[in-house]
C-alpha cells in the first residue's frame, strides 16, 4: 500500500461490503484493516496536502481509521453531502425535469 500511495494527490477509499463476503476468502477484520486499512501512517506516504475521499458508509476500523476519516486532509463529509445533491440533480435531468 505504500508504494501505491507514494507522492498522490487524492486517496480515494472504497467501502468494504461485508454483507457481500459470505465464503470470500477474508482474513479477519483486524487483519484487513492491518493490510488495507488507511492509517495515519500510510497516508503519510501520500502528499502532505493529499485529500482522503470515501463514498461513505465507512467502516471505520476496517477501511479507514478514525483519525484519518476525522482528519485534516478528509473531504468525505462534503464528498457525501454533494455526491446526495449531485445525484438528485442527474436523476431528475435522466427523467426529463429539467425545464
């Protein structure tokens, strides 16, 4: 994951489907999160002024660390907050509301 997160602008998050993973070859969750888990240790790797997005809902503690999700360099409260009103507005225009 270093190596992958060396020097980028934006580290872009995903959500773990646990509901999806039933028979997946899964570690536990502590070791996902051991392996994949954005901390604010590997996000030291990125660019000091690197924002972290996530699509939101989180599972903190699996996908994210609190302190990162919390943290300085999060956009993810605006990102879910616009992505609500951005998706609204392609709906409406995809059912012909747009005059």
């Amino acid at each position: 994951m270093a190596a992958g997160l060396r020097d980028v602008d934006v580290v872009m998050m995903l959500r773990l489907q646990n509901e999806r993973m039933a028979g997946a070859m899964l570690p536990s969750a502590q070791e996902y999160f051991k392996t994949f888990g954005l901390t604010q240790e590997k996000l030291a790797c990125a660019k000091p002024d690197a924002i972290v997005m996530h699509p939101g809902p989180m599972n903190r503690g699996i996908e994210i660390d609190s302190s990162v999700a919390d943290g300085r360099q999060s956009v993810i409260l605006p990102q879910v907050t616009y992505g609500i009103a951005v998706r609204m507005a392609v709906m409406s225009i995809l059912a012909g509301n747009n005059g």
